[in-house]
C-alpha cells in the first residue's frame, strides 16, 4: 500500500461512478442507492456533474415528505465541490473538511465527470498501522445523546438527526443500546416510505449491535470497522451498557489532526520560509491559556519582531477593527468550542505600524480533554489586503456594470452558467411585469413566460441551439423571436438574444409587438384589398373580414351587418363562426336607440359595447335570441362611409361577460370596419355603374328606332317633292302652248321639252 505522502486523489477515487441523469425522479434514484448499497448518486447533465444526492439529503426529504416523481435536480445539493484528480491525499482530506461535505467528485480539466470519492474510500487506502498514531480512543469517541425508546416515532428519530446534524441515533432505554438507526438506513426508509409518526424506531432500527470494549486500541476499532464494513460501532463499558460511538468521520477527522500534528515539526522550518514568502503565517491557541501563539512568518507578516511569539487573545482583540471583533470572539471562543470545532473567517486587524490589513484565517481544534473540551487548536492567517483591495475595485466596477444595466432603455438580465438569474434591470420590470425575486432562474422564468409545456420546449431547444452556435463561432447569441407571457397575462412578442460571458450569459430582450401588429395589419389589409382589387363578391370580402379578425383569438366570433337601402334595417352581410339561427333572426332588425349593440351602433353612428348581454338595458327585446347560444357580451363599431354615412356595423361577440379588449384588438377592428366601408362602397359603386350602362343601352335603342323612322319619312317626302315638281313642269308647258306666260317663273322646262 502507498504511503499516505504519496497517494493522489485518483489512486484513492472510484472511477465508476453511479450517476443519474438531471431529470430522473427521485424514487428511481433512491431506489438505486438501495440497490447499490452505496452512500451517493452523482447527478450529470449529460457528461458534467451538477450536484449529488447523499445519504444526508435523503434524511431531509424524508422528513419533508418529498414525493417520489420530483426530477432529482430540484432537490440534490448544489452547487457541486468539485477537484482535480491529482491532488494529494491530504490536500483532498482538508478541502473535504473544509467544506464539511464526505464525498468530493472528480473532474476533468474540461468539467466532464472522471471520478468520485468518499470518506469509505479513504479509510480503504489507509494502513490501519497508521491508526495506532491515535493512541487514546476516548479522543474519537463520541458520547451518546440520549437513548431514544424503541417505542418512540420515527419522526422523531429524523428530527434529533437533522437538528444535531447526526448520522446515528442509538436506540435503547436505561442505558442499555438495543440498535442503531444510521445515514445508511435512510435509503431503504426512503423506499418503503413508511407513516413516520405511526412507525416506531424499534420496528426499523438495525439489530445486532456490532460493538467493541472500551479498552480496545484505535487500530483494533478501525480493523473491526473495515472487516464489518460499518461505519459505526458502539463502543461498551462495564456491565455492556454503552458509552458512546466510534464513526469513521470523527475516526478520519482525529487521524488527520494527528498526523498534522506529528508532521508539524518535520516541517515547520521549510514551511516558515514558504509561508513568509506568500504572506501566510501559522498560529496556535492555547485555550486553558487564552494565548494565542504566532509563527515567525506570521510575526513577519503583521511587522512585529520575531520573538515576539506570545500575545493574549484579548490584546490580539484589541488591534482587530471594532465592527469585526464579535465574529473573530466568536470564531475562538465559541465555534472552537462547539461541536464543530473549526472556523473560517475574514477580518479586518491593525498591523504592528497601525496600519490595517485583512486576513483570513482558518482554524480547528487539534486537542481536547477527555470531555471533549479543547485544548488547543492550530490555524493559519493569510494576508488577503491585495485581494480585499482588488475585491473592493471590483465591487465598484460591477456597481457601475449594474447601473449602467440598470439605467440601459433595453430589458436586460445577467444568468450565471448554473441557470440562476443574477440581475434583472428596471426595463426588464416595467416590460414583462417580474421581478428577481419571482424568476430567480432559467426554469421559473421558463414556466411563468411559457406556460404552455410543449411551447416551452420549442423556445429551450431554438435557445440552445443558438447559445452553442454562438460559443462555436465565438459570436453574440442570434435573437430567438418568441412569445411572452407577462406578469399581468398579456402575451408580447419578444426577440432574446445575449452576450456570452465566459459560461454566463448577458441577455437582452427587444419588444416588437408593435412591429409585428402593425406587419398583420399592414398583411390584413393588403389581403382584404386584393380581394376587393379582384373583383370579390362583397359576401366573400367580408367573410374574409371576419375570419382574420377570429384567427388572433379562438373566442371571438364577429358579424357584419349591412344598412338597407332604406336606411333603416340592418341585412345579414357575412358572420362564419355565429350560428346561423341567430343570423337569421336579426337578419332584417330595424335599428334604433335600443336595438342591441348593432342596431343602437347604425343609429348613433358611434361603438357600443355592451360587457353584458343579460343585464344591459339595450339588449331587453335581444337577449332571448343571444343567450341561448352563449353570446355573453358584444362590441359593435359602425362601418361609415368616406362622407360620414353608416353603411353597416362590425360585431365581436364573447362567450364570458366583461370581456378584455388589447389595444392590438382595437387597432385589427379600425382596420375592419375601413376595410369592410371600401368593400361596401366599392360594390355600391360598381351597382351603380351597371345601372347606368343599362341606361345607355335602352337609350341607344330608342334612339336608332326614332333615326330609322325619320329616314322612312325622309324618303317619303323626297318622293313627293318630285311629283310636285313634275307637275309644275306640266302645267308650264301648258301654258306655254296656249300662249301663256308661265304659271312657275321658278320651275324651268327640262331641256328638249317644247
């Protein structure tokens, strides 16, 4: 076996890891650490960890009642403590420790999964020799809380573990242990999830007891414990009543301390020398004392003299900065104390010029009495004032990132690589109506702006694909157009598109309803005008009318009505979605003060909108013929001609009283009635036109019949003029032969005539 020295993380982890994807519900999951027999699941997206499910989770989800079908990324512990393989057995103990977590995962260096290892791990690599460093048991037992009776409720077994933060509870009465219920149990708790006030600790605790003498080496207990493969033994005093609890975390935690101490020494020369370096120094305290004890580098590093080695721990207080003493007090005084027996804290303290400087400082208790009350503890104390001062620089410039967000006239938001929402400026607000507090991550902003799961899915994956066309092409996230769902039920029409930084996400979002209303006006219009361009019957224009307005919402149904000629009845002109029963009995209706929305609209020339047809006064003599067909609430808006005469109306009706009209709807029914006037009026004119040519042609008939009579009578009297001429002629000759002067001076005789 590898000496500890020598072992990295990768020697120690296992490689196979058992993993879940983030979706998987939460009884397969547990179903499998049952299965398994092991203490965790590490839960990916695809080949990148994102959080783990443990044994301690289990104890919390029981206890809540947590059902069975919740995906297991909603409920694993995240954010994820990650490593590289090849640190050292050591380096991977201490951030273990630090982070007071028992499994660490293993990662690659492009964030894929490469391993996991947990503290059973640990103790399987080390030589039980290595316990023998441990001499006194005592330093590793841990006391027993006080025995729970076998009678007593489950739920209160789960609640004594999550409040003192205990992997074991022993059951038993007058001191005598009959079982134990540990982390290891909680699985199969899980599983068969029983009533935890009906079921009673007795009936599930695990029996035998596996347990060791009081006199017993450590090395013999960590023999016992790796041959049982326990995590936990009872270790018994006199009589066989129990004293108290050998664990392999205190087991590992007391054997680190150890080890740290007996190599301390070995070290210390080279250590001071690195540590003086890089502005870390070391100290002890003395608890019995009140002393703290400093190193060299640490003296080195807070400008006092070498030898200036002890101080009290109230002179030490003194030069801290006032607004920082309680913490540090506490970190000492307390935290060394309790059950932890560690801290870590960032202070502020005054140097031996005066001059202030931060420090972090970690510590943890490296002795104890045979109560279990410290008697020293060991730390170190990092110079951090450069970085505070650069932290400080960087708070300002992200202030100023945040205000210049703030004030930008674009919605805008910040989401970290992990999905959660970071900043969401004023714009964004005022637009969509949610505030950070109500969207803090990409699934709740998801669910409130895409209700609809099958839509929702549609935006995920055009998202993705354009964030990883982006990161391919190490360009800006192409806008994805989708619809919103604001805070107040409205929908608008919004274009996302984002800056990539690093793995997070700078997201802008640009409103272009308006834009796309106007573009179905602007296609509306243009639609109804090539109809009426074409030639359309005026029934086939306005039904079409009709039918665009209902394809933006599947509860509107609308009716054009038609003024007769009389100017006083309205006339069925085109209603596809109403039922043709109700057409045709206000086919005909004369309109009037009173006469429902449509008729009371034609008479005043003006909208009317009644929210409700029961109850409106204008719809009394009405209402019978509506309400049967589920007609709650109508809006009719007069169709006017270009010289103000009411040609017709134009009706929405709801099948809900008081019902919501958007702008948008507003703008689409302005268009309507100027579209449906146009049609009217181009038909009208067109009416016209044909009568008219019919006109002409009965005209033109008469016309030709009365030309061709005068040219019968035209012939008639050229042929009498030449008889009378004839005559005259005759009567000259006459006259002229009996010596006679002409009785025609004007007639001549035709030549040759005697």
């Amino acid at each position: 076996m590898a000496s500890v020295a020598a072992l990295k993380l990768s020697d120690i982890a296992s490689s196979e890891v058992l993993t879940v994807p983030a979706g998987t519900p939460l009884g397969d999951a547990v179903a499998r650490l049952a299965e398994r027999y092991i203490s965790s699941l590490v839960v990916v997206d695809g080949v990148r960890p994102v959080g783990i499910l443990t044994e301690w989770d289990l104890l919390r989800l029981l206890r809540e009642q947590v059902p069975d079908t919740v995906p297991v990324y909603q409920v694993m512990s995240a954010p994820l403590v990650t490593t590289r393989p090849d640190i050292d057995f050591a380096a991977a103990q201490l951030l273990m420790s630090s982070h007071a977590i028992r499994h660490l995962v293993l990662v690659d260096g492009e964030g894929r999964l490469a391993g996991l290892a947990s503290e059973s791990d640990f103790r399987r690599q080390l030589d039980n020799a290595l316990f023998e460093a441990i001499r006194n048991l005592q330093a590793i037992i841990e006391p027993i809380e006080p025995l729970l009776a076998p009678e007593q409720a489950l739920i209160e077994v789960l609640d004594l573990m999550a409040e003192r933060r205990l992997d074991h509870v022993l059951i038993g009465r007058a001191g005598v242990a009959q079982g134990i219920i540990t982390e290891r149990d909680l699985p199969r708790l899980m599983q068969r999830r029983p009533d935890l006030r009906a079921t009673t600790a007795g009936s599930v605790m695990s029996t035998p007891l596996q347990t060791i003498d009081e006199n017993v080496s450590v090395a013999e207990a960590a023999r016992r414990m790796a041959a049982l493969h326990l995590r936990h033994l009872v270790v018994c005093g006199r009589h066989g009543r129990a004293v108290g609890v050998i664990g392999q975390h205190r087991l590992l935690e007391r054997l680190s301390v150890v080890l740290m101490e007996s190599g301390r020494s070995r070290l210390a020369s080279q250590l001071e020398v690195v540590l003086e370096a890089t502005g870390v120094g070391t100290w002890e305290y003395d608890h019995r004392r009140d002393v703290v004890i400093r190193s060299a580098a640490l003296n080195s590093v807070l400008q006092f003299a070498r030898d200036k080695v002890f101080e009290s721990f109230a002179d030490m207080l003194e030069r801290v900065v006032a607004e920082d003493r309680d913490k540090v007090r506490q970190a000492f005084h307390e935290a060394l104390a309790g059950g932890a027996g560690q801290f870590t804290i960032d202070f502020r303290v005054r140097d031996g010029e005066g001059q202030m400087r931060w420090f972090s400082s970690r510590g943890r208790v490296i002795e104890r009495d045979a109560g279990g009350r410290p008697l020293h503890s060991a730390g170190v104390a990092i110079d951090i004032d450069p970085q505070k001062r650069q932290e400080a620089e960087l708070r300002r410039s992200e202030a100023r990132f945040r205000d210049l967000l703030e004030q930008a006239p674009l919605p805008m938001g910040y989401v970290n690589a992990d999905g959660s929402v970071a900043f969401l400026n004023r714009r964004f607000a005022e637009l969509f109506g949610y505030a950070l507090g109500e969207v803090p991550n990409l699934r709740r902003w998801s669910a409130h702006a895409f209700p609809d799961p099958d839509y929702r899915a549609v935006v995920a994956g055009r998202w993705r694909a354009a964030v990883a066309s982006a990161r391919a092409a190490q360009a800006a996230v192409a806008p994805v157009e989708c619809a919103v769902t604001c805070g107040d039920g409205s929908v608008r029409i919004v274009e996302i598109a984002g800056v990539l930084l690093g793995d997070d996400c700078l997201v802008t979002f640009i409103d272009i309803t308006a834009q796309r209303e106007q573009q179905q006006r602007l296609e509306f219009g243009n639609a109804i005008l090539r109809l009426i361009s074409d030639d359309a019957p005026l029934p086939d224009v306005l039904d079409q009318v009709c039918r665009r307005i209902e394809a933006r919402d599947p509860a509107l149904r609308c009716s054009v009505l038609l003024l007769d000629d009389d100017g006083r009845h309205l006339r069925h002109g085109a209603a596809p979605s109403l039922p043709g029963a109700y057409c045709q009995a206000i086919d005909g209706a004369a309109i009037g003060p009173a006469v429902g929305s449509c008729g009371t609209a034609a008479w005043r020339g003006e909208a009317v909108l009644v929210a409700d047809i029961a109850s409106d006064p204008l719809w009394a003599d009405y209402r019978q013929l509506a309400l049967p067909h589920r007609l709650a609430a109508c809006w009719s808006s007069p169709i006017k001609a270009r010289d103000g005469r009411v040609l017709g109306t134009f009706a929405i009706y709801w099948a809900t009283v008081d019902p919501d009209i958007p702008a948008a709807l507003r703008d689409h029914v302005d268009a309507a009635t100027t579209l449906a006037a146009i049609a009217i009026e181009s038909a009208q004119r067109e009416a016209a036109v044909r009568s008219m040519h019919r006109g002409l042609s009965e005209a033109d008939l008469r016309l030709r019949q009365q030309l061709d009579e005068l040219r019968r009578w035209q012939q008639v009297v050229i042929g009498r003029e030449e008889r009378v001429l004839s005559l005259k002629q005759e009567v000259n000759a006459l006259c002229q032969r009996l010596g006679e002067p002409a009785r025609y001076a004007s007639v001549e005789l035709p030549e040759g005539r005697p």
